[in-house]
C-alpha cells in the first residue's frame, strides 16, 4: 500500500465508468496549455474532445493539444499510437458534433484520416459554441504507451512544487494496443535539475510490486524524459553495459510514449527506480522494519540495507538533515530507509568514515583495527562504476546520482547501482564549446574526466580507488574483459535495434516539443544524433583501450579553466603521446578564446609535449 492508502478495485470500475460518460474528466482537467504557444483562451471546446484507437479502452483517449502555428492560425494536434492506416473512434459527450475534413461525426464513430497533414475541421458544442480550427493527427507508433490519469489535481499542481503528490491511476498499453497494466497509483514530478524543464519526468508509485512490459515487479517507477539528449540512448546504452557487465541492480527499461491527463507529453524511458522499499533493490528492508518499531530511539537493528547517493555540498543542500551523512572529503544522502532511525545514522555514519578513511592510506597501510580499503569496499561494484564514469564521459561523475549501498550484516559499501546518464558523452560541446576534445577528456589519477571536488585536491572516491595499484590493474582488466567488449556488441547490435524502433516517437516528441514542422528534416537530424554518439562512444574506447595499454607512453595536459575557484573546479585533462602533439583542433575554447598558457609560454596545437604540463588562460 502506499501511504497506507487503501483503495478497493471499485474505484477502478468507477473511474472507467466516469470517463466512459465524459471524457472531460480528465480531458479537461488541464486547462491550461503551453502558454507560449496557446495561451488566454477561455472557450473549452477543444477540451471536450478526445480520440482513441479503435478497440482500445477508454481512459487511453488522446485529447487535443491546442496552439498556434507559426502564421497564427489556431491547430489541433492530436497523438495517437497507431500506424497511418488505422481507424480511430471519437470519444465526447454525445450531442458534440467534430467535422474533419467535411465530414461530421458523433461520439463512437469511427474513421481514417491522413497523418502528418494539416486538415479543415470545426468542433461543435450546443449552447457553447463552434470553433474552428485545422486538425493533425501524428502517430506515435511501435512501442508501448503509459496514460497516467489524476482524479482530482491537475498538471499544474504537480509541476508547481517539487514533491506534489497526486492519486490516480496508470495503463500501459503494449505495442500492438493490447492491455499490459491497470491499476491506481501516486504521481507526481521527478527529478533536480530536471524538474525545472520544460518537458518533465514523472514518478509513479503502485499499490503494490506490479510487473510492467514484462519487467521484475517493484511498485515504484520513473519515467525519463531525456529532455537533454536527443538520441534517447545514452541512458539506455549506459545501463545496458553496466548489466552485461554483472550489476543485478541496474534497473531495467523499455521506451513508452507518455500521455497526462489524455495530453501527449513524448518519448520517454521507462525505469524501474533505485530503491529498496518498492524499488529494484532486493536488501533487507528497515523501512518496514523501523515501521514496526514506530519509535526513532526504539529500533536497534542497524545492520542494514542501506541505500545511499553520493554529491558534494552543492548537490546535497536541500538534504534533510536526518537523512545527511558527512565524511571529511564526501556529503552523502541517505535514500533508504526514509524513516532512518539515530541508531541506525550513527552505525551508517561511523561505517562510511571508517571506509573512507582506509581508503585514503597508501597503498600497503591499514587502519588501526588492521584493515585495508578493499575490506570496506567491494572492489568489483567500484570498479563498475569507475569504468561506467570513464566511458561515457559523464558530467555529473561524483557530483550527483551516483549510489552505493549496504547489505544486511555486511559492513562492506557496494558501487551502484547506475543511474542518470544523459548529461554525458557530447555534452561538453555545450560547455567547452570543443566536440574533438570529447574523447581525450581525462584526469590526472586516471579518474572521471571531469573533476570535481574541493580545491581541485584529489580528494574524490573514485580518484582515490585508482591511487592503488591493485584497483588500477584491476579496473583496466574489468575495461578490456568486460566493459570494451560489451559496449562494442550494444553499439552494433542494441542501438541499430532502439533507433528503429523509437524514429516514429521521435518524430512525435520533436512536433510536441518544438516549433519546426519538418517531420523529415526531424528524423535526419536523430538519424545523425545517433550516428555521431555511437561514433562517439567507438572514439572513446579506442583512446581508452590505447591509453590503458600504453599510459607510460603518455603525458598530462591539464587546462585550468577558471584560476580564481578553488572549490568546485572543473579542469580539463588531456593525455598527450611523449613527444607527440595535442592534435588538431583539440584546444578547448573557454570564454570565447583558445589562448592557453604553459608559464610564459604559448601552447598550440604544434606544441611538442615531453612532460606533464599545467596551461592556464593566464600567463605566469
């Protein structure tokens, strides 16, 4: 149950019954469009209105999506999973008349109309009002679709605050239209950073563990938008490495179309969520445990499972402060359990300063109690992570969304599972304004590429794992036994496999988010999106492979963008072959200029490297 909430399938039923008399239940709801494509129009005719495929249920009807085109003129989109020759059937109270095209129907009434066309049409409502308008149907064919319906809130409410909750309910319609899932659930918007975009995420959670297109059964889940990528893949290339790779924990994932209150929201990755309690983490659960309890200061059963999200201060600011922990060099956020109890905080917050402090000893040290890093962490889940971090790239390496959790009687701390992808790989372009850069992009201790951390010091985990021996030799072997191999079959096999079956989505995602109406140009430009991050992900493990094989042949390079921070600063690190060159075009532009300094000196892409060199924007 979820919140305790309790609600017999009755609901279900009525629910149906409702939107079977007027879809307006939830058609309606969402009044307000996008307001800078459609805004202060106050007759509601449109909203009256929804379509389904022929044979579907009700509650998957797709309602109107109202603006204006580029010239002004008022447009009906409407979104449908079906393929260009299927019939589709109206669905409005029944004195409503909607012509298309010179030709009127009824509620119940079905036909075809051509997609992707702007077509003549007007909506009539007795004692309301006509309104014209053209219509475009665009399909969003070949993968699953998931409606999510609120009873009583509407979009607004959940978009207005983080943590706005609101009851309703979820189907998921397979591919081929057929009925996967019904049931009520909790939704609301997920995610930081992402919460503040236009196209948001959503998390809903079930009654109870439910399975979903043929996922593990977990009542919680996550939808992605991928507002940030315009492949759609890098999370999916991501988390299919890290589970060919040995993580049982990486959730699983399917591509859906996403519809909200019968309104289209696009293309999004469906995840199971990391968590314990109704997530994909199968540990012992102190959620339940500590309910039983019912007292912070009663509980004493501290021997986990924990499941924690490594950030920094930034990232961990809104953290409440029973659920943050804090070691000298890392900030932490408790994710499960939610209702930890002090006990169990201090066993968890004892526990990772041990860990951290044996692995910063050098190599051959250990703690006074005669233990060495390797006794607090598991080798094999850290050098998963390491790796994951390192091939694509990833912005956010140790500074958000990365976790670690505790087993049952185990004081040992395991790497993942993986998470939260899109900002990776390509995404410095945006940044350093420099795509060739890309691949070469490393750190000084063979860490994530970016650093991030306090006075540029060293001081991160995954740094600090690669400063022994032992883990270094054994995360190369993990890269070229492993990781290399996988990566090369998901980038031949699974993305040819995802582009064709998301293109037609896609192209529906980009007409709900974007002005242009070139479908065809829109499919070019995610044919070459895709192109270019798989040639991408081939550069950087050809480099790594190189690099790892030959690391004595090579030098640093590190560019320090900003002299002025010392916390929180982001350098960009470059092995340079002994002897060798930069490169061509491998200078990073960085506040519109690429002048680089090494001391006095000028650096240029003609500049011979025979040792490990610092350039700075200055001259010193």
């Amino acid at each position: 149950m979820i919140g305790g909430r309790k609600v017999k399938s009755i609901w279900l039923l009525t629910a149906v019954l409702i939107v079977a008399l007027s879809v307006t239940l939830f058609l309606i709801t969402d009044k307000k469009r996008n307001a800078k494509k459609y805004s202060d129009y106050d007759l509601t005719v449109w909203e009256s209105v929804g379509f389904v495929p022929e044979g579907n249920p009700v509650e998957t009807a797709s309602g109107i999506y109202a603006h204006y085109d580029e010239n002004g003129l008022l447009i009906y989109d409407v979104y449908l999973p079906v393929e260009e020759a299927d019939s589709i059937k109206l669905v409005c109270d029944k004195k409503i008349e909607v012509t298309i095209d010179n030709a009127t129907y009824k509620n119940g009434d079905t036909f075809t109309v051509p997609f992707f066309e702007k077509i003549s049409g007007r909506i009539k409502i007795p004692d309301v009002g006509t309104e014209a308008a053209d219509f475009r149907f665009i399909a969003a064919s070949g993968i699953p679709s998931v409606y999510l319906g609120t009873y009583d809130a509407t979009k607004d409410f959940l978009t207005d605050a983080k943590g706005n909750t609101a009851t309703g309910f979820c189907t998921v319609m397979d591919s081929d239209n057929s009925r996967n899932f019904y049931g009520n659930c909790n939704i609301r918007v997920h995610g930081n950073t992402s919460f503040y975009a236009e196209k948001k995420s959503y998390q809903f959670s079930l009654e109870s563990d439910e399975e979903i297109l043929g996922m593990s059964a977990q009542s919680k889940w996550v939808l992605i938008s991928e507002y940030v990528d315009s492949t759609f893949m890098k999370d999916a290339i991501m988390y299919r490495l890290s589970m060919n790779t040995g993580d049982k924990y990486t959730p699983e994932f399917r591509y859906v179309n996403v519809y909200l209150n019968g309104q289209y929201e696009g293309l999004y990755l469906l995840l199971q969520k990391i968590d314990i309690d109704g997530g994909n983490i199968d540990l012992n659960n102190l959620e339940v445990v500590n309910e039983v309890a019912g007292d912070r200061d009663m509980n004493q059963n501290n021997m986990g499972g924990y499941l924690v999200e490594l950030g920094t201060v930034e990232a961990t600011q809104e953290t409440p402060e029973n659920l943050f922990v804090e070691t000298p060099n890392r900030c932490m956020e408790v994710k499960a359990p939610v209702n930890i109890t002090k006990d169990q905080h201090k066993y968890l917050t004892d526990l990772v300063n041990e860990a951290e402090q044996a692995l910063y000893l050098p190599d051959g040290e250990k703690t006074k109690s005669g233990k060495t890093w390797s006794d607090y962490y598991d080798p094999e889940s850290w050098e998963r992570q390491y790796v994951l971090q390192e091939i694509s790239a990833n912005y956010d390496t140790e500074y958000s969304s990365e976790y670690f959790y505790v087993k049952e009687n185990e004081r040992k701390l395991y790497g993942g599972p993986a998470w939260d992808f899109d900002r990776s790989i390509n995404d410095y372009i945006v940044f350093i304004q420099n795509e060739r850069l890309n691949y070469v992009l490393r750190s000084l201790h063979n860490n994530a590429i970016t650093i991030k951390d306090k006075g540029n010091s060293g001081i991160m985990w995954l740094r600090q794992f690669d400063s022994h021996k032992d883990f270094h030799e054994q995360m190369k072997r993990f890269f070229f036994e492993k990781a290399e191999p996988q990566l090369k079959k998901i980038l031949s096999e699974d993305v040819p496999v995802w582009k064709k079956e998301i293109e037609s989505s896609v192209i529906a995602d980009g007409y709900r988010w974007n002005d242009e109406d070139d479908n065809v140009a829109r499919l070019d430009v995610f044919t070459e999106a895709v192109d270019n991050i798989t040639q991408a992900f081939a550069d950087r493990t050809k480099f790594l492979d190189e690099y790892y094989k030959n690391e004595d042949d090579y030098c640093i390079v590190k560019f320090v963008l900003d002299e002025s921070k010392t916390e929180s600063r982001l350098d960009l690190i470059v092995p340079v072959k002994k002897n060798g060159t930069i490169g061509e075009d491998a200078l990073p532009i960085y506040k519109d200029s690429d002048a680089w300094y090494y001391g006095k000196e000028l650096f240029t892409l003609d500049t011979v490297v025979k040792e490990d060199m610092v350039l700075t924007k200055t001259q010193h």
